[in-house]
C-alpha cells in the first residue's frame, strides 16, 4: 500500500511540538499525537494560553492530554526546527 503525500506529511509531524491558535482566543501548545478525518487533533502535555486583549500578559495552564475541534482551529505552527528541514 502506498502511503499519499498528506499521509507521509502527517507521519512526520508525529512527535513534534506544535502550537495552535483556536477561534475564541486561546493558544495551545504541546506534542501533536494524533487527527481524524474530521481535522480534530490531540496534542500531549499541552499548555492553553489564554491572551487578555488590554495586557500583553498571557497565563499558561497545564492540560495534559487535549483533543481541540477541528472546526476551531485557526492556525496551526510547527515546531522551527521541523520547518528548517522543507518537508516535502
């Protein structure tokens, strides 16, 4: 069986750090693990940011294991280290 383009990308990006902006503000951080064909994606040892639009201060808590709805993410950036490396 032939593995796709996206299939391949996918497998790459297992492990890495990732983070996530979601629509209602929020930021996540952790280690991609896992999606679905509905674009849900779970990250471990995941950190929510949340922004307070007066202050640049920003307060992290800890979530551990986080599955975020694929309809609610924003944007997704992937750890420099494995951007410096072109996936192809």
């Amino acid at each position: 069986m032939e593995k796709t383009e996206g299939r391949a990308l996918l497998e790459k990006l297992l492990n890495k750090n990732m983070k996530i902006k979601m629509t209602d503000g929020r930021t996540l951080i952790g280690i991609f693990v896992c999606t679905d064909k509905d674009r849900n994606v779970i990250l471990g040892s995941c950190k929510e940011y949340l922004t307070y639009p007066d202050t640049d201060k920003e307060d992290p808590r800890m979530l551990g294991l986080a599955m975020i709805p694929g309809h609610h993410i924003v944007s997704i950036d992937i750890d420099e280290e494995l951007i410096s490396q072109k996936i192809s």
